[in-house]
C-alpha cells in the first residue's frame, strides 16, 4: 500500500487534560476512513492533528509526500461577507482563476440548492446553509485527503445525497478520505475502513464494503401536541428533519415497516414515502 501519513504513539493535551494517549495510525492512499467515537472523545482533535492544525505533546507524525488537506470543519464561523465572496477569495487562495471560482464555485452552489443565498452574508444563514459553504469551499478544489467532520449535521436529505455523491466521485479519483462521524448512512455510503477512539486511543472496528444503500424517506405531518413522541423510537432513524409542516425521516429498510406503525399508534399522519439510495 501507499502509505501516506504514519502516527506512532501520539499524546494529545489540552491543559492537564489528556485528550490522546499513545495513538498509533496509518492513512494510506484511496482509504475512506470513518472515526466514530462518543461526543468529545477526541474526534475533532485527530482530525486537526492529521492536518497539523493543532501540534502535539509526544510522539512523531510522519508524512511521505507533500499532501494537499481540503478541510469540513464541525463548526463554521458566522461571516460577515457573503458566500460568493468567501469561495472567491478561497478559490484565488488555491490558484484558481476567477472565471474558474465562478463555474465550479456556481455549479456547487447549485447542486446543494443555495443558488439565491450566495449574495447573503454568511451570519445571516441557517446553520445547514452555513455548512453547505464550507463543504463548497473543501470541493472547490481536488485535494489529496479530505478531512470531513461531522459532515452531515444540519444538513438536508437532499443536500446529504448531493453530497455523498460528489465525496464518492473524489474516492473514484483516488482522493483519501478521513471523517469524523456518527452516521450510518455516511459510513455505509463513503467508508471501507471504521475506527473507534476509545479510552484515549484508537483501535480499528472493522473494514466494510463501500456501497450505495437503500433507505426508505418517511414523511409525516407535522402534529405540535405530538412532537416528542417520536424520539421513542429514534434509535430506530438514521435521520430526521423538521419544518413548520412535516417531519422527515431517513430510516433503513429493515425498520421503515416498525417506524411506520409506531408513528401511526402515536397519531402522526403520514403524507409520503419512498426510497432512495444514498
């Protein structure tokens, strides 16, 4: 294999607080790895330690070639210049021409249904519209890894699709991938390799077969003296997303028959369903 980065027995620390310990990792070229782990196990941190945002208290990182990091933060800052502005300032960053930012940068503005939000100032937007602009920003440009944190939150059913489309393209183009992440659909759709950060360090859960799944997309009436009963059965939803109108879930098909009937004894109306492949 390729081996592009080596990690041996990185320690990481904030304070006194050991965040890391002992870690030990290879990244080789075209792997698509997913990280899962409990909320503040360190996720993030790894993530920023593989590009060299952050530097590290032990141990040794050793890169075999010059890489190029396209980068998906978690969280995105509140701007005050609009999205147009930033990809185009972003885009003249990486060498772009501005006749180049403004055909690609357009094009993905398009695909994630953002087309008459881009004159908008960035603090303006809605959270999902926020990390719609930095996923815009990370696919301007091919990198050699792509580092994705919690990519999904906050984002659309439409948008997820979009985006694990163009994500699969750059794994067919030879781009690594490295993500932070807690969704199924996200690991099922992108990942051949899953690991776990545990107790400080990293062990490797299991490899899985990359492949587009089916998920059925259920579609409720939105009931306000109804709203938390769902949340009995969210274990059971891989995703779910609420308007004024409707209640949206993406639910595998092994349990989209369950979901169905307990939605309906709770009282929901359902309005719509079909499936999808993500």
């Amino acid at each position: 294999m390729d081996k592009l980065i080596e990690m041996k027995n990185i320690t990481k620390n904030f304070g006194k607080e050991v965040i890391l310990q002992n870690l030990n990792m290879t990244i080789n070229k075209g792997d698509s790895i997913a990280i899962v782990g409990h909320n503040g196990c360190g996720k993030s941190t790894l993530l920023k330690i593989i590009s060299g945002l952050v530097s590290i208290k032990e141990g040794e990182i050793k890169y075999h070639k010059d890489l190029k990091f396209n980068y998906v933060p978690e969280r995105f800052p509140k701007l005050l210049i609009t999205p147009n502005q930033y990809i185009l300032r972003t885009g003249l960053i990486e060498g772009l021409t501005k006749d180049e930012i403004k055909s690609r940068g357009y094009e993905l503005f398009k695909n994630f249904f953002m087309e008459n939000m881009i004159d908008i100032p960035i603090k303006y937007l809605s959270k999902g519209s926020i990390q719609k602009v930095s996923v815009v920003q990370a696919l301007l440009t091919k990198p050699d890894i792509l580092l994705l944190d919690e990519p999904l939150s906050g984002q659309d059913v439409d948008s997820q699709r979009v985006f694990i489309k163009l994500v699969n393209k750059l794994i067919g183009e030879g781009v690594t991938v490295v993500m932070s992440c807690h969704d199924n659909i996200l690991i099922d759709s992108l990942a051949n390799l899953v690991y776990k950060i545990k107790d400080r360090n990293i062990e490797k859960v299991k490899n899985i077969k990359r492949e587009n799944k089916s998920y059925d997309i259920l579609v409720f009436r939105k009931n306000m003296k109804l709203e938390e009963k769902y949340k009995n059965i969210k274990e059971k939803i891989e995703k779910i997303e609420i308007d004024e109108k409707k209640i949206k879930m993406v639910v595998s098909c092994d349990n989209s028959n369950l979901v169905v009937k307990e939605m309906l004894d709770y009282g929901y109306e359902i309005r719509r369903m079909y499936n999808e492949n993500f």
